[in-house]
C-alpha cells in the first residue's frame, strides 16, 4: 500500500510468547517512517470526547459473549454457579481471533457515533477474513439489535439472549464461520484470502460507504490477499467510497508463528500507517484503546481529505490511503496457561483454548474463571423479562438485558448499523437493457460473436454508468470487447492517463483480485461482467464454488434481497489456442460449474453471433451466425433445438442425430451432417447453449422432461454429442437418463487433452471432434442398428476415405504450417442429399 507508517506512541506490552524481535537499525530511522499520533492521544486522554468506559465495557460484554457461544450450552449468563454439563460435549468455534475483531468492531462503531451528529457520515460496513470468528461477530451484532431484527426468535431477553447462545454451531442455529445467514456479511468465511479484494468491490461506485476489512495475519500469507494489496491503485475517490484495511497481527495460525507475528515495526510499515497493541493488564487495556481511537479517527479524517480534493476537482496524485496493522494477542483476555503451556498469546487459543473442559476438572476450572473474569453478573441485567426489555428497548438494541454502558457507543441510527446497512442486503438495482435484436446480424454477414457482443455492452454500459462494470486481466482488446472504449476507459488510478476520470473497465493481472472485486461489486447491489480467457479463469474455481455457497445460503435466508448474478465470459477456447499451446487449452471450468447447486449455475454454448448476443453470457469466437435473430431468440429461450435447415426434411425421421455444443465443434456438426446427407444418411442436427437441460428432470430447473428430452434426441436412434469440453461433463448429466453412455447409443467426443502449438483445424482433429470422425462414427452406429440400411454397403469404403483426409490434412499442415481452405467451409449438397 502506499503507506505512511506506523504509531510511535504504542509501547506494545506482549509477553515473551508473542513479541517480535525488535528491529535492529536506528530508532530514529523507524520513527521517520511512521505517523505519530502521540498529541491525539494525548488530546483524547485530557479531554472527554472518548467515551473509554463504554469501549471497555463493549468489549467485555463481546467478549464474554464469543466464549459462552463457543462453550455454554446451558447457564448461558450464568445465572448459577457453572456446571461441567453446562460445558458443550462437542466445542466448535474459533476463540483466537474473537478478542481482536470485538475491538475493531467497538472501535468501529465508536467512530460512527462520534460522527453521527456530523450529518454526513459514511454508511459503514464491516468485512472479516478470519470468517472463523463467526461468534464475535455475532454478538456485536445481538448487541446492535441487528440478530433480533432478522432473527426475531432471539429477542432481547434473557431467554433470547440463552437462546441465542446456545444455537451457535447448533443445527438449526448459526454456523461456526460467516456466511449469508449473518446479517451485514456479504463474504463467506472459509477459504481465506478474499476480504480485502470483496471490501474495495463493494465500495466502488457508493461514495457514502467506507468498508473496514479485517485482515487475519494468516490470511495475509495468501497470494490473493497480496494481490490485494494494491486495490486502492483502482479505487477513484471521486465516484467511490473508501476501505480501511486493519491487518490483525495476533502472531499465530493454527499451530505456528505467521509471518506478520515475526515482523518488527520497521518490517510491517510496509504494509501500513498506524497500530494497536494490546496485552493483558488493565493499564495497557487503556492505553491500546487510545491508540485504536486515534488511529480509527485519523485514517478517517484522511479518507476525507482525500475525497474532498477528487470531489472538488483537486485530485491528489497517487494518494496515500490509510492502513491500520493491529496488534493484539492471540485469544487476548482469555486463559493465560494450562498445564503450564501458554494459551493467550500462542497458536493454542486457535481454536478451543480448553477442549476437555467438559470433562477434565482442571480445564473446567480454567474456563469458570475466566467467564467470571468478565463480570457477568455487572454485564446483564438478568432480572429483566421479555416485556420489560422491549419496552426500555427504544433504539432495537440490547438495552435491559445488556448494560446500558456497554451499547452507548452503539449508532442511535439503526440505519447506521454495520449488520443493519442497506447495501449489505437489500441493495439491488435491476439492469436496464437495450433491446439485444438491435445488435444482431444478417445470416449472410461474416461476425465475431465477440465483437457482436462487444457493441451490446458497450449500449449496456451507456445506460448503466453508475452501476456496472467489467473486470478483466488485461484482456478487453484481444477479448474484442473493444467496442466498449467507445463510450468509456480503463480506471486504474495510477496511471496518470485513466487517473480521476472514472471508468468501467478494470484489468488487472490478478484473476483472484477480480473477482474479489465483483463479488464485492454485485452484492452491494450491482452488475458485473468477467470476460477471461477460457484456460484461466479456473484460477478462480473455488472462489465462484465458495461465493455459489454463500449465494445458496442467501436465497434460503428470508430477509435478504435480489442480487445480480456474476456473469463469465469465456473466450479464446481451446479449440482456438492452436497458437499459444497446450497450456492454454483447459475447459475444467464446465465441470466445476456443473458440480454447483443446479439452481443457481447456467452454462451456454452460443454457437453463433446472433444466439451470443441473446444470451450475453458464454460467448466464445465465432466468424458465422447460423441462426437470425427470431431464430436465435427461441433457441435461447428452450435451451436447445433442432436445427431443422441443416437437418434431412427439417429433422424428421432422422438415421442419427448430431449434436453441437459450442462454437467450433457446431461447425463441425454442420459440416459432418452435410456429408452425411450426400452419402444417403438421414440427419437431425441438434443445438444446445444452455448445457444443464441436459440432466435429470427435478434437479435443475431448466432440465428437459423425459418427453422433450425424446423430442429431441429421439427414443431409439443413434445420438453423436460433440461438445466443447470434457465428454466426462455430459456424461455425469446424462448418467441418470436412460441416456446413460454406458447402456446406451449415446456417443460423446470433447476435448481429450491432445494439443500442442499446432493449426486450429489440427485441434479437431487431434481430439477425434471432426467433420471426418463424427460422420464415421455416424454411419457405424447406423450400420450396426439398421443392418439394411444402405449405407451399411459402402461403410468400409467411406471410414477409410475419412482417415485418409484425416492423415492427408496432418501431412498438409506438417509442410505448409496452416490448414487447407476446406476446413473452413461446408460442402454443397448434392440434389439427391437425404
């Protein structure tokens, strides 16, 4: 980040578990590089802006809340002495980072209520990478009054409250990790890595939002997380808001150091502008709260400055956004040690610092004193009923049940609530459209389906110039999405040519980052569009697989709202990246995308220009439109469709059928019917674009009944697919129909891992999708299933003269180094063609 230090007034207290060693050159050159908010932290201890008592209190209640979750399972408040069958049998939960994340969530919602009389203050939202820490962010949230908002069987009670504890990592309560049943969450946390490219997404375009992410210092390690970093470099404070990163440096992961926990403070000011350190005593307690305050409210007044000059037309060059590295103890205020092993402070209060506590004495022991640490019997007000407590409840927070001193730092404005912000959950705004018939073409005219739907985006963007955008690695050009410059640019705020001029268009060499960004982006309300080459957009597999997850979670969750869906587009398929090699030859991604909750996935394989710019989504290259626009319209409306002009008789009482599904492989149906059809053989050539009609009836919603599936495949006759990808992803969507490859006359060819450097046409046939293999195998099955069928005379003559073309077309290319003119035609029929 570009970056201006770290607070020299921190005189971090950690014990000999967690300290880093101390760097070895000059205090004074560490002190050059480093903001010193020592006079706002004295300004704050001499006046009385900071409300320190509420802070403290805040977390102490958080805090006690994330233990009990994780352990209580009876006696929740601790109402009565604590009982070893109060104790969970099976404790789940992460307690190590929980202590940080309540403070940043104090220190949080304290800024916004010191500004909360300004008028103008930002919409908040709060992003955390450990997702682990699910039980801190749930009790912030049940003292906000945002659980019992969507959640209204917790209500604020005792009863509510014991309830709400026990249901943690329960079935039919909340899970261990974030997910789409958390109210402002809006990333899944599971796989690490992704917080801090979904922050700065869901504040591009919303000028009124600040995201603070919390950054674990495990997740920090991770590649995306790195790439991450340089987001801001995107991020054009005229038009968007702001993000606050806080790099939690806790010092440990699951069972070692983490890098950032071994940095001294000259190493990790590379990454940042101001620290926290927080220890175990009661003076330190204070003094890290001042410096949280000071650092929160400083990198708060810089954002500012910074938007203030874009939006006044005064940009500054290169800003330097603020960055928070906060450092506190692993499972800080929790136990110290057990069997003479340190827990607070170590890799072991990870997890459950005392996992036999239900059964070993000692553990028990351990784990009462330190819930009794917290005061409980101070904290709530355990007397109060349901009644009482609604009625003193005047701003829906936790008032009655939960100190008052401990919610004054909460926003009065419900509004204002991190879990209760709009764009969290009911943001979306519909995409407006052109009418796509307006930038189809005749049949008759040679079109990229790239460049077709290039100038549909480019008519998308005109009309959405706040609320969509496309995210791409450095590909809009080759892509043939060009048409979009027409109307916009790139925004990447560093070079000095797109600078503090807006943009659409965002490319960056980091596929991880995008789509971080989108998902930020789309579920704060927004459309997106990811146009990638085909071979590379696996990197981010199991980030669309954990995003589907949380996506599922969010239309089974009752109160969260529309959101758009990510739209890919895969270009420069395999069958196209003769050029570049077999590196660049991967479909893998279909059969993710397969795999994911059928109702929620759509796969197509436009074939032509006209049926890309009907469905805008799988679009690969194509220099041919076979169907027109009326035409390209019902087809994408079914799914697939028998192409009755290059079929016998418009398909009726077909010998075999031929199915096409992508662009070149379509061709190659085309051509392979043709020939065919001029050796006698009935044919009914059959599209698909949209990929999951294909399986079982009553999984997916867009699948074929078994009548329509006959309809179109026949009962009896021989079926030939030749698909885009792998043959294994047809086959498992066909293995429940009686269509099943393995007892059945369905033959499926695909991609098959044979490629190099070579021709396109060497491509098709180096993985048996030809014209010459498909009308072989063809005439085959036909003999084989209609022993009196004519052909069946002439059978062996045919197949050796395909071969033949087969090697003459290897010898060809092997001596002049491109394929002959006839691989890009189709023959004539003849006048006696079936």
């Amino acid at each position: 980040m570009a970056t201006t230090g770290l607070a020299s007034s921190q005189a971090g207290k950690f014990d000999s578990v967690t300290a880093p060693k101390a760097s070895s050159l000059p205090a004074e050159l560490v002190n050059q590089l480093l903001v010193n908010l020592d006079d706002k932290i004295d300004q704050l201890k001499k006046g009385d802006s900071l409300d320190l008592e509420g802070l403290l209190a805040y977390q102490r209640v958080a805090n006690y809340l994330s233990a009990a979750q994780i352990f209580l399972r009876n006696n929740g408040l601790l109402t009565r002495k604590l009982e070893q069958e109060d104790v969970r049998k099976r404790l789940l939960g992460h307690w190590g980072t929980c202590p940080g994340l309540n403070f940043a969530y104090a220190h949080t919602n304290n800024l916004i209520t010191t500004h909360e009389t300004d008028g103008d203050v930002a919409d908040f939202m709060f992003l955390t990478g450990p997702g682990h820490g699910a039980p801190a962010l749930l009790s912030t949230l049940f003292m906000e009054g945002a659980i019992t908002r969507f959640y209204p069987e917790y209500p604020m009670s005792r009863e509510g409250l014991e309830s709400f504890i026990r249901a943690f990592s329960a079935p039919g309560g909340f899970p261990s990790h974030v997910n789409a049943e958390t109210p402002g969450a809006i990333h899944e946390g599971g796989e690490l890595g992704y917080c801090l490219a979904v922050a700065y997404g869901s504040v591009m375009d919303k000028p009124d939002h600040i995201c603070v992410a919390v950054i674990g210092d495990g997740e920090s390690e991770t590649g995306p997380t790195a790439t991450a970093w340089h987001a801001h470099k995107y991020l054009d404070p005229a038009e968007s808001g702001a993000v606050i990163p806080i790099l939690h440096v806790n010092g440990f992961k699951i069972g070692e150091r983490t890098i950032a926990g071994t940095m001294d403070d000259l190493e990790v000011v590379e990454y940042g502008d101001t620290t926290a350190t927080g220890g175990s005593d009661k003076d330190h307690d204070i003094a890290v709260n001042y410096d949280m305050a000071a650092s929160l409210e400083w990198a708060y007044q810089e954002i500012r400055k910074i938007q203030t000059a874009a939006r006044s037309g005064k940009p500054l060059v290169k800003p330097r956004w603020p960055i928070i590295i906060m450092r506190t103890p692993k499972g800080w205020t929790g136990p110290r040690k057990s069997n003479e092993n340190p827990i607070e402070g170590s890799w072991r209060a990870h997890q459950v610092p005392l996992p036999a506590a239900a059964k070993d004495d000692k553990e028990f022991e351990l784990l009462e004193k330190w819930l009794t640490s917290y005061g409980p019997d101070e904290l709530f007000d355990t007397e109060v009923d349901s009644g009482a407590s609604k009625a003193h409840n005047s701003h829906n927070k936790a008032d009655g049940i939960i100190t008052s001193k401990a919610l004054r730092i909460i926003p009065k404005d419900q509004q204002k609530r991190m879990g209760m912000v709009d764009a969290t959950y009911r943001g979306f705004k519909p995409l407006e459209v052109p009418d796509w018939k307006d930038f189809t073409h005749s049949t008759d005219k040679e079109v990229s389906n790239m460049k077709a739907v290039g100038a549909y985006v480019a008519k998308i963007i005109e009309l959405n110039s706040d609320s969509f955008r496309i995210f791409s690695p450095d590909e809009i050009t080759s892509n043939k999405l060009d048409d979009a410059f027409k109307v916009t640019h790139r925004n990447f705020q560093w070079d000095p040519e797109t600078a503090n001029n807006g943009g659409r268009v965002i490319e960056m060499l980091s596929e991880h980052t995008l789509q971080g960004w989108m998902q930020g982006y789309t579920l704060t309300g927004r459309h997106a569009l990811f146009p990638s080459y085909e071979s590379f957009l696996g990197i981010v597999q199991t980030m669309i697989e954990q995003y589907a997850k949380f996506v599922k979670m969010a239309l089974d969750t009752n109160w969260r709202g529309d959101v758009a869906g990510l739209t890919y587009i895969e270009t420069s398929t395999l069958w196209r990246q003769e050029h570049n090699g077999y590196s660049h030859q991967n479909p893998g991604l279909i059969g993710s995308f397969i795999s994911l909750p059928r109702h929620l996935a759509r796969i197509y394989f436009p074939a032509d220009a006209n049926t890309s710019v009907g469905t805008i989504d799988h679009c690969l290259r194509s220099k041919n439109s076979w169907l027109n626009a009326e035409e390209a319209d019902r087809h994408c409306i079914a799914g697939a469709s028998v192409w009755e002009k290059y079929s016998s008789d418009g398909g009726f009482n077909p010998d075999v059928v031929l199915v096409g599904c992508g662009v070149e492989v379509t061709f190659e149906v085309i051509a392979a019917a043709a020939i065919l059809r001029n050796n006698g053989v009935r044919v009914r050539v059959v599209n698909i674009n949209d990929l999951l009609i294909l399986g079982p009836t009553g999984v997916h919603p867009h699948a074929l009944s078994q009548e329509a599936f006959d309809s179109l495949f026949t009962a009896d006759k021989p079926v030939i697919v030749n698909f885009h990808g792998y043959p294994k992803d047809i086959a498992s969507l066909l293995f429940s129909r009686s269509a099943h490859v393995g007892r059945s006359r369905f033959d499926i060819f695909g991609y098959i891992e044979e490629g190099t450097t070579t021709t396109p046409w060497s491509m098709l046939r180096l993985n048996n999708t030809s014209r010459y293999t498909l009308a072989d195998i063809a005439v085959q099955r036909i003999s084989k299933d209609q022993p009196n069928h004519r052909i069946g005379l002439k059978a062996h003559e045919l197949s050796s003269f395909w071969k033949h073309q087969l090697v003459l077309h290897d010898k060809y290319t092997k001596e002049h180094g491109e394929d002959p003119a006839w691989c890009g035609e189709i023959a004539e029929l003849d006048k006696n063609a079936a």
